[in-house]
C-alpha cells in the first residue's frame, strides 16, 4: 500500500494565508465573538428540544450523563484546543487529519463533519419550528397548520419553517462574517438569559423528592442518556473553522474553546436539574418543548412558557447560522484541496465570504429539513462525530511524534493520557450507539471511500503536484540519459 499523502501543518498554512489574511476572507473575529459563536453552535435543540430525550433515558441521573458526555468532550476539546492554535485554519478537524494521517482519512473526516453538521442542521430547523408553533400558541393561541409545519412522516407536507430560518441563516452568512459575528453574539446572550431565567422559575418549585429514583434504569440508562446527551454537544468544534477569520487564532481559539464547554456544561446541568427538581423526570421524559411546559406547569400561566419559547427560537437559529457557517468553511477547506467542486471554494470579493457554496450548502439541507425524519440518523450522525473526535486525538498523538518542533500556542495537559482518555471515552460512547447504528456508518464510510476513488483522489491538488514533480524529475533523468 502507498505512503498516505500528508500535507505538513506549514503547507497547510501557508496554502491558507493563515498567517496574513486567510484566502480572501478577513479577520474580525476577537475573543468574545469566538465565545459567543462556540456557544451560538452548541446550545440550541440539544437542551431545548433533547432534554426530553436525555431524561427519558436516564431520569434525573441524566445530570450525571450530560457531565460524562461533557467529559468526553473535554477531554477532545483539549486536543482540538492544540491543534486549532497550531494549525489555523478554516478545515477544522478535516485539515487537522490532513496534516496527522494523510488525505484518504482527512476525506473520510470531511464525509463524516458533512453528515455531522448537515444532520444538526437539519434537525435543529426542525427544532425551531416546534418552538415556533409553542410560541404562536402561547402569544395567539393558535398555531400554524400541520400540511406546512411537519414533513410528511409527521402528518404534514413540508416543513417550512424549518426551510425559512435555513434561508436567514444563509443569508446572513453571505451577507459577511462581521453581520453573522454580531447577530451570533446578540443571540448567545439572549439565550444564555433565558436559559438563566428558566433555571430561577424552575429552582423557586425545586422538590428534593422530584429527584427519586435518581437512576431507575441503572447504569445502561445513564450510559443511554450520555449517547443522547452527547448530541448537546456538537458543534464545539465549529469554533476551529473560524481559523481564517480570527484575529489572533492561536491565542484565541485554544481559549475560546475551554470557555464554551465551561459555560455550556454549566448550563445544561443547571437547566436539568431545575426541570426535574420543579416537575419530575417522568412529567419532563418525551415532552416537546419540554422547558416551555416546566414554565407553564410551575408559573400557571402560559406567558412564561411563551417567553421560554420565545428564547428558543432565538437560540435554536443562531445554532443553523453558526453551524452552517462551519460547513461552508469546512467545504471550502476541501475544495482548495480538489476533493470537493471548486465551487465551494469561491470567496465573493464584495463580501468576502463563499457565496456559491453557502447557497448550495443551504438548499441542500434544507431539503430533509423540510421533508424526512431526522430520528433515525441522529444516531448515525453521533457515531460520525465521535468517530471524528477520535481522530482528533489520534492526530495530536502522530503531529507530536512527527512534528516536535511545531508552533503550539497551547499544549494538551498531561499529555498522553488526555488525548488517550479522549479515544477511549469516543469509543465506549460509540459502542452505547448499538450495533444496528455500526452497520450504517460502515456503510456510510464505504460510500465516502467510493465517492474519495471516483473524484477526491483524481482531483486531489496534492496528486497532482506529486505528477508535475515526478514528471519534472522524469524528463531530468532523461536528459541525463541521452547526454550520457
């Protein structure tokens, strides 16, 4: 088998402009825009609309599932804080693998971060459009018709505001970064208030005995609980694709990166355990819109549930505009690279930002958003992720053997049983996914393997300099030949 094709962490930036202004996009992202997009790509459906799930499983020993899945996280957010300040660009985990395992595994990373943000995509639109609907029906009391607020597995025909709050998110994105910096920035704190605000109200009912049993599924609904409560987690990686457009990304990312999964943790512990101190795992277990209910159940009054609503729907849309904006950077990675059409690589001069691919990215997701069930892919998407952040870690492991003297702006603490724990935790969390979820990601990475064969490894901009090199070097050797 051939030596993988490696791009080295210096190619990568140098290709990238990391260092000067990254390939026509500008830095305007500080430090606390950073945070805001962190948070503005993490907190959203997971605790707003997953919670239900996450308690279903575990009870109100989900506390203790979402620090596990935390954990988890942690322990890759340590390694993606490493290789986000020495590598910064807009690739993410897709140019990290690039630089640690060669192009055959980065592909197969990118395949991967496509389901992963296209699913969450997907599912967090059609999150807010149930809250949505919960917030009409909390100001009006009324609610918008089934046939265009459900696809047709739910008893509608098209989900359309799933499809409109894709479209505002696009069209801040090509808009500028700035806007969609701000707009993150002003939704993160509003969010993060409500979420404050719910945890104040739900505190003020807080029974100790709304807390017993504590685990009754036992240790299999706390591992349960992790898998479901792990998909509250996704995104925080989103922060590296944001590489290009920092301006200072070797000391912010790293940074920026820690202060998230601190501040989201904190959040969803607090939020969990004040839903079911006020009414109960069994009243919160499977309810949509599950915070808005505690507020009604708890206030007695539907004006606090529509203002829970209300925060909802803010929230849960700066998730498809931070999330969609990884994705267009992460395609755009790609492209540079051949494996993907240029098209996603085009940066607009007026804007400077990737106008062609964010409207392909947009239309693309918009349609299972608006028509399919997401349900029975969310598994497969939490198997891709934690399949990626396994990578991560692995790579952090082969960059330190192979590049000592790397420039890193942080360093993974107690290296290396972090970036080892890492692994191990990605993989009992993927192994708790079931085997019936094994077999489709086997079959998903198969099609990425024949989607790399039949374009990536022909258009791949790294084979072809390897051609040109070896045809300069064929054509020297045969000069020397004849003049012998």
């Amino acid at each position: 088998m051939p030596a993988p094709r490696i791009k080295s962490p210096q190619q990568l930036v140098a290709e990238s402009g990391a260092d000067r202004e990254g390939h026509g996009l500008k830095r305007t992202m500080g430090l606390f825009q950073l945070i805001c997009f962190g948070v503005g790509a993490i907190v959203g459906t997971g605790i707003f609309v997953g919670l239900s799930d996450s308690v279903a499983q575990a009870g109100p020993a989900v506390v203790i599932s979402f620090i596990l899945a935390a954990i988890t996280c942690v322990f890759t957010a340590f390694s993606f804080a490493e290789l986000g300040g020495a590598i910064p660009v807009s690739g993410s985990s897709y140019s990290f693998a690039y630089a640690g395992l060669g192009e055959r595994t980065a592909f197969l990373v990118g395949w991967c971060l496509l389901l992963e943000y296209g699913v969450s995509i997907s599912a967090v639109a059609v999150g807010w459009s149930q809250y949505v609907n919960e917030l009409l029906h909390s100001l009006f009391g009324w609610q918008l018709p089934a046939a265009i607020s459900a696809g047709p597995a739910d008893g509608g025909v098209i989900n359309l505001p799933a499809v409109i709050v894709i479209a505002m998110g696009a069209v801040l994105l090509v808009r500028g970064i700035r806007e969609s910096a701000r707009a993150t920035a002003a939704m993160a704190v509003v969010k993060i208030g409500i979420l404050i605000a719910f945890c104040a109200i739900g505190y003020s009912a807080f029974k100790h005995g709304n807390l017993t049993p504590f685990s009754p599924a036992g240790l299999g609904g706390i591992g349960a609980g992790t898998t479901a409560a792990f998909f509250s987690y996704i995104g925080f990686d989103a922060i590296t694709t944001a590489g290009e457009e920092a301006k200072n990304p070797r000391r912010d990312i790293p940074v920026a990166i820690l202060v998230c999964m601190g501040i989201v943790t904190l959040l969803y512990c607090a939020v969990a355990v004040a839903a079911i101190g006020a009414i109960g795992g069994k009243q919160v277990a499977g309810r949509p819109a599950a915070l808005s209910y505690v507020v009604n159940q708890v206030t007695g009054s539907a004006v606090g549930g529509g203002i829970i609503a209300l925060g909802a729907v803010v929230a849960i849309a700066s998730v498809v505009l931070a999330v969609m904006y990884g994705q267009t950077r992460i395609l755009m990675s790609m492209a540079r690279d051949g494996l993907v059409p240029r098209a996603f690589e085009k940066v607009s001069p007026r804007t400077a930002t990737p106008v062609r691919g964010t409207v392909i990215t947009a239309a693309v997701f918009a349609l299972p958003a608006a028509f399919c069930p997401l349900d029975s892919v969310v598994n497969l998407c939490t198997i891709g992720t934690l399949a990626i952040m396994a990578v991560v870690n692995v790579v952090v492991i082969a960059l330190r053997r192979r590049e000592p003297g790397l420039k890193r702006s942080f360093r993974v603490p107690l290296y290396p049983v972090m970036p080892v724990l890492g692994i191990v935790f990605c993989l009992y969390l993927m192994y708790e996914t079931g085997w019936k979820t094994w077999i489709q990601f086997a079959v998903f990475l198969a099609v990425g393997l024949l989607v790399y064969a039949g374009y990536g490894r022909r258009h791949s901009t790294l084979a072809r300099a390897d051609e040109a090199t070896a045809e300069v070097t064929s054509a020297g050797a045969e000069r020397e030949r004849q003049a012998v």
